[in-house]
C-alpha cells in the first residue's frame, strides 16, 4: 500500500531538515581544521561533540490503551558542542550566533561548561471521544502546537542553569489535525472528527527556567554508580505559565555525569553539558523521576488568550511520574519512558499515561 504524504507533513518535514543541516554544520566545524578559530572549537578542554536528538511521545506507548488528552508529540533538537561562548564560537552556525547577539538577557553566564539547543516539535491535544463532530464542552478542546526553541544551558560542579526561549503557534496552522489524521490512516485507526473545534491560531511565546543540583552520588564498583538530582523551575508565557518542583533517582552501569535523563513535560528535552566522551562499549541505566506544578496558565486547557474559545475548568496542582531506560553505546543512545500524570481538568476521567522514545546520536 502506498501513502501519499501531505503538504502539512511536507511542511514539517522541511523544518526537520533545516535542523540535520544545523548538526551537519557542527559537524563539518569539528573536523575542518583551517582557521584560529576552528582550532579552537577542535582543541578546546571541553568536549565537543555536538548531538542530534529525535524524541516521540505517544500515548499509544502508555500501555493502557488511551487516545485522548496530550496524545501525540515530537521533538527534534540539535545540541551544540561545550563553547566558550554564546556570539561568536565557531563550534556555532553563523544563523544561531546571530541570534544570540538578541537573546543575551536570557544567557547564562559565569559557568565552567555551556552549551545550547535549537529544537523544533509539535504537540496535539483532543478529547476523549472522537466520533464527535460537535463542540464537546464538558471535555478538553482539540489543541495543537509547533513550536521552536532556543536553549541554553550552563554547569559548575554539581549545579545546572537552563533558559529556554519557546515560541510558535497554537491552532490550525500548527497542523496537528492532518498530522494526526494521516498517522491514524497509516496505522489503521479512526480519525478523530472534530478538529473543526480546535482552538483558534495564536502565536504563542514561553520562556522557562530550571536549576538542577546533584544532591548525591553513589558508587558501588568503578562501572555501577547512582545518583539523585533535584530540580525547580518556572515557565512564563502565553502557552503555559506555572512553577514547578521535583527529583530524579538514577542506577545504572557507567552512569553518565549530567543533569538528568526524564524530561517530564511534552516533548521536552534534557540535554545538559555531558563531561566525557563517547564510550565505545555499552552503558546504561534505571531512572525515576517526579515533578509537582503549580499552573497558572495552560492555553490548551484555557483557551486563547485574546479571542473566545473552548475551555475547561483546569486543576491548580499538577503532578507528573515518570520511569524508564536509558541505554548508551558508541556514539548512539536510546531511552525508553512511561509518564503518569493527575488529572489535569475538572471531570476528567481517565489518569493520562504516555510513553517517549528518545533517539540521539553525538557527532
């Protein structure tokens, strides 16, 4: 059977592009060894593998059989080497140093180790029953999201910064009506029938923050290690505004020493300064994490901001489980997760579970 692919995947397939294109450049920087500068990314201290990530949330991967609430997302990010610097490190695209020089009240400074991300993703929300073509009030309105993101992350020791600057639109331009129309074709599922409901196009921007301190680490042999990081943060925008808090435990054989494996937020990223290179055996390891949020604004559960739209009745507190798998060798890593979260709205039926396939590769 052959599939025909729409303009909207077309569309988004372009942008998937234009990040490969970003780690290719990376890349060639590494090895193209011409100018002072270029010697520079490739002599400096720190390491300098730069990484491209794919992550895929479905609640298919749940287990427990939903299609509702957050059902689909993804995120393909780009991950810069260490760099001196956010302007003008040659381990950095031409387009990204540019618009750095914009963006240097939300970059850390005075840090051992940096880095940044690009990343792009989309994310669709709906309701439970999909067989409505009409408004369903009593439950949460169809939503989806493409979003853009420029990160930036920078460590001393055992303490992590992040700030990261999402923006993008929420409505039918994100496209995640087709998207998620498509998919179901492919894999033989019913469409869901009321995209016509979806909120409503609004550019949307969010800025978040996080610190990360590791609390403890343990080790068992020279190979088997654990370690507990604890994080809280806040996120300021449109899309979403809330505070949150929480930990993550970790186990595992040739542990590796960055900030944290789980991110527990729809297709999000964790992608911290990582200290050591890429082995060539294999490694891997066990993680838990927990977040608790306060939520003061979700535009997928409140609405648009500015216009007149489907809503509901949104619970204050928020809290998210999540556990899984990280496995490592060479240069390749994947990690396999399961989130469980409460409920996210009044008369919300079902606990919403997800899993994530995250798949990177250092270059």
């Amino acid at each position: 059977m052959v599939f025909s692919i729409s303009s909207s995947l077309r569309q988004l397939l372009k942008c998937c592009v234009c990040i490969i294109l970003l780690a290719s450049s990376s890349l060639a920087n590494s090895k193209v060894v011409k100018s002072e500068h270029q010697k520079l990314c490739s002599t400096s201290f720190l390491p300098n593998s730069g990484t491209v990530n794919l992550r895929i949330d479905n609640d298919m991967f749940g287990g427990v059989g939903q299609d509702q609430g957050y059902t689909n997302g993804f995120l393909l990010s780009w991950v810069s080497p260490n760099l001196t610097n956010y302007r003008d490190d040659p381990c950095l695209p031409d387009i990204l140093q540019w618009s750095n020089s914009f963006l240097n009240w939300i970059q850390p400074h005075g840090f051992d180790e940096r880095n940044m991300t690009f990343g792009i993703g989309q994310t669709m929300y709906t309701p439970e029953e999909r067989e409505k073509t009409e408004l369903i009030e009593y439950d949460r309105p169809y939503a989806g999201a493409l979003l853009a993101s420029l990160g930036y992350h920078a460590s001393r020791g055992d303490y992590l910064q992040t700030s990261q600057f999402r923006f993008g639109v929420v409505g039918p331009a994100a496209k995640a009506g087709p998207v998620q129309s498509q998919w179901h074709d492919i894999i033989g599922t019913d469409r869901f029938k009321g995209w016509d409901n979806q909120l409503r196009n609004e550019p949307v921007v969010q800025l978040i923050h996080e610190r990360r301190w590791r609390m403890a680490r343990a080790d068992f042999s020279s190979r088997w290690s654990g370690d507990v990081i604890v994080h809280a943060g806040a996120s300021l925008g449109n899309f979403a505004t809330y505070a949150n808090a929480g930990m993550e435990a970790r186990f595992g054989y040739m542990l590796p020493n960055d900030f944290g494996t789980a991110p527990l937020r729809p297709a999000g990223e964790n992608v911290s300064p990582i200290k050591t290179p890429p082995r060539s055996g294999w490694a891997g390891h066990l993680f838990v994490a927990v977040d608790g949020r306060w939520v003061l604004r979700d535009i997928t559960l409140d609405g648009n901001t500015f216009r007149n739209s489907h809503s509901v009745q949104k619970q204050p507190f928020v809290a998210d489980i999540g556990y899984g798998v990280a496995i490592t060798r060479g240069k390749w890593r994947i990690a396999l997760a399961r989130y469980h979260r409460t409920r996210e709205f009044k008369g919300q039926r079902d606990i919403p579970v997800y899993g994530t396939i995250t798949i990177g590769r250092r270059f």
